[in-house]
C-alpha cells in the first residue's frame, strides 16, 4: 500500500471541516475519518512537522521551535535547520523495509535530507537558485525544466499590499502542485509527503477580513472570502492528486496545527522590566529588540524570547555566566514565576487566560537546552512581543509586520485507505499519533521510539502474518533438536 500525506500548514478543522464546498476533502472525510488533531506545546510549524514524522515530543528531539539555546550563553541562539533532528521518521522506517520516499517541504528540510528516494527542501532555503535544496541534486534540474523558478516561501508576506500577497501565495502554490503532481506521476515512491505553505502565509495575512469577531475586522470589507476561496482553490488542487493515485493507496489531509485570531501583543520583556526582574543598564529611547538592549546580567533574574509563544529563561548561578538565582531555589522560582504569567490580564484588567508550562512536566524527557517556561499568552489569542520601549504592554501593532492570526492548538486530518476500519469523525487525536497509525496501516514495523499511538489499536492486519499455534509447534520441535530449548 502507498501512503500519501498531503500536508496542510495550519489547516483550521472550522474551515476545512465546514464548508460544503470543498468537495475532495468531503469525498475524503465521507470514505474514512477526520477530525481535530491537537498539536504540540508550542503549537510551532518547526518543530511540529517532525514531531509528526518522528511521533516524538519537542524536548525528545531537543528542538523546541525555530530559534534554540546553543549554550547557556546570552546570546547563544541558533535557528533550525534539517541536521538539526536526526531522529528516525516514518519515511526512514519505510526506507529501512526496502522502500522508497518522496519528501517534499516538510520542514527542516534544508540542507536537503539524504532520504530513500527524492527530498526538496522547504520554506527554510535560502535560495533555490544557487543552493542545492534537493537530494539528489539532479532533482533540482528537473523542477526548473518544469516551473522555472521554484519559490519555497512569499518573501515578504508580512506586508499591507494584499492584493500583491495574495497573487505571490497563489504563484507560489501553484508550483508547488506542478512539482507533487511531477514527483506522483513516474510512481517511484511508496510514502510521499508534502506540506503547502501557502496556507500559513494566507491566514497571517487576510484573518482579520475573515473573521467577524476579530478585533480589526471591517464588515464589507474586499478580501472577506480570500480565505474561503483559497480553501477551495487548495480542494481543486487535491482534486488532480487523487486522480492520479490507485486504489491501493492511503491518503492523509492533515495539519500542523490551526489557526485563529489575534488580539494583540503582549509586551513580555517590557512587563518582566516593570517586574524588576529583568534590568537594563539603560531603557532604551525608542523601541528596541531585545538581542540591542544593554542588559545588566548581574542584576536579572528573567528575560524572554517573543513570538507566537514565549520562551522564559532564567539567569541560574553555574549555568549561566552571570546567574543571580541559586539552583536550590529554582524549582521555588519557577513556580512563584509561572504563578505570575498566569495572572497576566488585559487592557481592561480581566484574566488572558494565560497557559504556562514547565517543559519537563510535558514531555516525555527534555534535551538539550530547553526554555524554563513555555507561555501561551491569552491561550494564543495573544502573541508575545520581545521588544522593550513601549509605552503600554498591550499593543494591536506587530514588531515582525502585519499579522491576523495565531496558531490555534487543534489542526485538523482526514484518513481515508483501503481496509480501514475507521470511519466518521474522531476525537481525541494527537500529531503524535498519525505516523503510528500509518505504519501499521501499511503493513510496517513501529519504531518503539515513536511515541504516539496507532488509532488502529491493532484492528487493521495488513502486514506480517502471525505464528499459528501449528507453527509454533513446529518451530518449538526444530530448536528442541538444535538444542536452543530443552
């Protein structure tokens, strides 16, 4: 059996889930099964996809969103990029059972991975004109015959000029689907996956046009059904790949996480600031990033990264260089700390709804430098903003650019296959647990790394046949006469 996964960034299970007009995805949903798929704490497109290759959690694979903690250093942070997960995924397992794959941006994917079969890199290359961003490198060749220029992101996307964007993501996407279709059609795969980001960059950028409840929303307003119709344009595209498959193949819709409105930004470095627990050596005289502030590392206690999410550090003595806050009252701090997260409130003095999470307390085992706090401000309703001069902590501007939306916590996935017992809408579903339950749909072994579980539970036999109670015996009498068992 193939396996198709026809990746989704940000797929929002509302929209996709909803509309009747997305006949391919209902044709799908109406064959097998669906439904919400939590994500992972963050709910960030790196590390998320290789968590769900891998069906491990962000702190097994040390990675723990776009930009990590190299050392205990200050400024020790590297970004992501492929070499930095070298954890067994399902396309290796596949691979290690005599077959062949097709990964095609799945992020990190640059440097290109060294895959069974092709790789073509993601959205994290940084020019496909002079990088090599596919394994093998022919490959490359090959998809310029047939696009020209392939784009692996909208540079920019974070702009005012929409009807610009809008154009860009639909240029981009487009190729995308010529290349899926090019790599499906000469059939030299048995797992192929893609992810289109061209959904991520659309809801960034027109949410608030689509969404009544958000808070810049304009009723009347020209882009209202961008969203909906890229939608469909994305069901249309899905339409041509499922005429090229056979019936023995087993096909996933699904996405990394979801997607929902944004309310504003939380100042973060500018509250731990009034806090007293973060201390400059001088506040700066306009808006200021935080790797440019003069901090004064002998004095703070905790400093934060900004995002979609928050990452908290703390200033430890013995590990960081100038730490303030002995390791025997860590545990006692981090609570007092994440206490008050929690209590964070908006303009108005009402609760955020603030989620704070110890990192050892979620994952099955933490390496490498993890943060010492993980918050979700406004359950994601709220980005955080790392920046220090603002005026007041809750701000509706963006310091990366325009933004609509955030990652929601739920995504969504569609199962259909031949011989799956599942059908109608699901519930309780992880990213964790789709590769898992691809495995064993495909007649393959599952890793004992992997950390999700097969939605199957064992009621799919596609595979290696089990023992007899004859052929046991049988196989009991031979080692009784090699002497092996007595």
């Amino acid at each position: 059996m193939k396996i198709l996964v026809i990746g989704l960034d940000g797929a929002a299970p509302e929209l996709l889930f909803g509309d009747e007009q997305l006949n391919n995805f209902r044709w799908l949903m109406n064959s097998g099964c669906y439904g919400r798929l939590e994500s992972i704490i963050p709910p960030i497109t790196v590390p998320a996809w290789m968590c769900m290759a891998t069906s491990q959690d962000p702190g097994s694979l040390g990675v723990y969103g776009f930009r990590n903690r190299t050392d205990h250093s200050y400024d020790g942070l590297g970004i992501v990029n492929s070499k930095s997960i070298q954890d067994l995924t399902i396309w290796d397992q596949v691979a290690r059972e005599g077959q062949r794959a097709k990964i095609i941006g799945v992020p990190p994917a640059f440097p290109p991975r060294k895959v069974n079969g092709v790789c073509i890199g993601c959205f994290l290359t940084p020019n496909t004109n002079t990088d090599n961003y596919t394994h093998p490198p022919a490959v490359k060749d090959r998809i310029k015959d047939l696009v020209g220029e392939y784009p692996v992101d909208v540079k920019g996307f974070r702009t005012n000029n929409k009807d610009w964007l809008k154009e860009e993501i639909y240029t981009m996407s487009r190729k995308h689907f010529a290349v899926v279709r090019e790599m499906m059609r000469d059939g030299d795969w048995d797992y192929l996956q893609f992810v289109e980001i061209g959904l991520d960059r659309l809801q960034h950028g027109f949410w608030k046009f689509h969404d009544p409840q958000h808070v810049l929303h304009q009723t009347g307003n020209p882009y209202s059904e961008v969203i909906r119709d890229y939608y469909r344009y994305l069901d249309a595209e899905v339409g041509t790949l499922l005429e090229l498959l056979d019936e023995d193949t087993a096909v996933v819709v699904m996405s990394d996480h979801g997607a929902q409105r944004l309310d504003g930004g939380f100042c973060v470095n500018e509250w731990l600031v009034r806090e007293g627990l973060l201390v400059l050596n001088e506040y700066p005289k306009e808006i200021t990033p935080f790797s440019q502030l003069s901090v004064n590392w002998e004095k703070t206690k905790v400093w934060s990264e900004g995002g979609y999410y928050a990452r908290v550090f703390f200033n430890v003595k013995g590990r960081e260089p100038n730490g303030v806050i002995d390791q025997t009252d860590y545990e006692k701090f981090r609570d007092e700390i994440k206490a008050k997260f929690e209590a964070t409130t908006d303009e108005e003095g009402r609760s955020l709804c603030t989620r704070v999470y110890k990192p050892n307390e979620i994952y099955r085992t933490v390496r490498n430098i993890a943060p010492d706090l993980i918050v979700h401000f406004g359950d994601l309703y709220w980005r955080s903003i790392g920046g220090v001069g603002y005026e007041k902590l809750h701000i509706q501007e963006n310091d990366t650019g325009p933004d609509d939306c955030n990652h929601a916590q739920h995504g969504s996935f569609i199962l259909a296959a031949p011989g799956n017992p599942l059908a109608g809408e699901m519930f309780d579903t992880h990213i964790l647990d789709i590769a898992p339950t691809l495995l064993e749909l495909g007649g393959y072994d599952v890793p004992n790394t992997m950390q999700g579980r097969s939605l199957l539970a064992g009621r799919h036999t596609c595979g290696a046949q089990a023992v007899t109670a004859d052929g046991e015996a049988i196989l009991r009498e031979r080692l009784s006469g090699l002497g092996y068992i007595s």
